[in-house]
C-alpha cells in the first residue's frame, strides 16, 4: 500500500491477507500472553 495510493474496492485476495495477518499477530501475542497469565494465576 503507497501513500497516494487512489481509494479503491479491496479484492478478496487483500481482505484474506489481511485477515491471515491480522489472525497471526493475534496468535503470536496470544502465544506471548497467555504462558504470562497461567503463570500469575
């Protein structure tokens, strides 16, 4: 995504990667976090 970029329709294909990517960090914080809480519990 460039700066400047015209506003267009994302396509399917830009809304799954985001969605994968945004799922990904989700995990890997998770992954982060979760080990921390069940410690402190």
């Amino acid at each position: 995504m460039a700066f400047g970029e015209e506003q267009h329709k994302k396509s399917t294909f830009e809304k799954i990667t985001l969605i994968v990517v945004v799922v990904m960090v989700l995990a890997t914080i998770a992954g982060l976090i979760l080990p921390a809480i069940s410690a402190i519990m």
